[in-house]
C-alpha cells in the first residue's frame, strides 16, 4: 500500500468533508468560506502529488507507445513489469527524468543481451556502426556525453538523443527490435580464445596512437581522465571493432556482453 497516496486521498476527503458539514450545519457564510479557502489550499499544497500520481499511472501506457519497448513488454513481460514499478517509484519521489532513461537503457541492455547470441552478425555490425556514427556526432559537440552513455550515468546534462538525432535512434531500436524478434534459437558459439586475441589486436593498437595508461584508464576509470580523452579512444575502439570486419565484431561484441 502507497501511504502516500492514503494520506493524499484521506486529507483530500476530509476537506471535502469539512465542506459539507460547515456548509450544512452552519449558515454563517464565513464559516463556509473559511471551508472552501481550507480546501483550496489542500489541493494546492498537494497538487504536486496527485499530478505525479496521475504521471505514474499513464506510464505504462507511454512506454507502449514505443514500438521496441511494446516488443519487450510482450516478449519479456516480468522484466518489462520491473521496469515500469521502477520508474513508478522514480515519479513518486519527484527523481529526474534522467533516472527513468537510466532504467529503460539498463532494460533494454539487459533484454538485448539474452538475445545476443542468436544474432546476426549483420545485426550486431549495423547497431555497431550506428552507434559509431552518433558517438563521432557527440565527439565534436558533446564529448563527455559519450562517457555518460557508455557508463549509463545519465544526468540533465546529457543531450536527448532521440530529439537530436532520432533518425540514427529510430535506426539502432528498429536492429535492436528485429534482434528480439528473431525466431532464430540456435546460439552460436563464442571462440572465447579468438575473441580475446582479436581484442588484444584492437587494445594494442589503441595504446600505441593513445598511450597505454590512458587507454587502461579509460576503459577501467574513465572518469578519471579529461571527458575529451575518454570519448576519443572509446570512439576509436568503435571503428577498430568494425574495422576488424562483420565477423569479428560480432565475436567481440559477444563475448563482451558475455563476460
């Protein structure tokens, strides 16, 4: 039970209560005035509640409105029920905006990962490339912002990027959906040897245009480096997977997730 919602509902009751009796059992007008007065100051002082309330009830029906979000509600309903009981929490308590979009990329994350194993390697480079394409967009704009994405550390400062570029979004939820949707079951199995040889390929490279250090730190406390920094060698990781080919960044990316 919301006690919050009791007490919003009860002080609101009450109010209404007070109303009826002063106004039936007194005639002075003052006193019903005073009534009225009362109850206007309740609904004002409580109006920020009943509207998160309200908020919080629509939210499901919002997030179906979104065509990829409606496929993981169908196809992953507990994980999808989570979610939805999460960011009602988040309205409740008058927590950003930021930290719903935390919930849904951690959602969607969580949902992409069980079903990245019966991928396509064509799927897996398209959402990739993609990816590539924004961050080399936020790189000369926004640098930091790459950071925050990769970390999922969303804050009001980040830019929204389905209102900025919802033409690559629109891209990465349609791959991201077709992935889901998929009737392919057969896994294909990740060359856990050959992975890790390729990824050292792909380190060792970026360690020589960037520096050893900067490329551990980057990828161990990337906070701890200037935002420019970070943003530039995790975009170069970005094209070095794709440069590597369709195969290998689909192996990578795996065995990624996988670890």
């Amino acid at each position: 039970m919301n006690w919050t919602n009791v007490l919003i509902c009860g002080t609101i009751g009450s109010a209404f209560s007070a109303v009826k009796y002063f106004t039936s059992k007194q005639k002075s007008k003052t006193i019903s005035a005073l009534a009225f007065i009362a109850l206007s100051i309740t609904i004002y002082l409580f109006s920020p509640y009943i509207s998160n309330i309200a908020k919080a009830s629509k939210l499901e029906e919002k997030y179906k409105e979104n065509q990829l979000l409606n496929t993981i509600s169908k196809k992953h309903p507990d994980e999808f029920k989570e979610f939805i009981n999460n960011s009602k929490k988040a309205v409740y308590n008058h927590e950003p905006q930021t930290t719903i979009d935390a919930y849904t990329i951690s959602l969607i994350r969580r949902v992409f990962s069980k079903h990245l194993n019966t991928a396509s390697d064509e799927a897996i480079f398209k959402l990739i490339t993609t990816q590539r394409d924004i961050y080399q967009i936020l790189l000369k704009e926004h640098p930091g912002d790459i950071v925050k994405f990769e970390l999922n550390q969303l804050d009001d400062s980040v830019v929204n990027l389905e209102e900025s570029y919802p033409h690559l979004m629109e891209q990465i939820q349609k791959i991201q959906e077709e992935v889901i949707l998929s009737e392919n079951t057969v896994k294909t199995p990740i060359d856990t040897t050959l992975a890790k040889k390729k990824m050292a390929s792909i380190y060792s490279s970026l360690e020589k245009k960037f520096g050893e250090q900067n490329v551990f730190m980057t990828f161990s406390f990337p906070n701890s480096l200037p935002a420019a920094t970070s943003a530039e060698i995790i975009v170069s990781y970005y094209q070095a997977l794709l440069d590597s080919g369709k195969e290998n960044t689909a192996l990578i990316v795996k065995y990624s997730m996988a670890t």
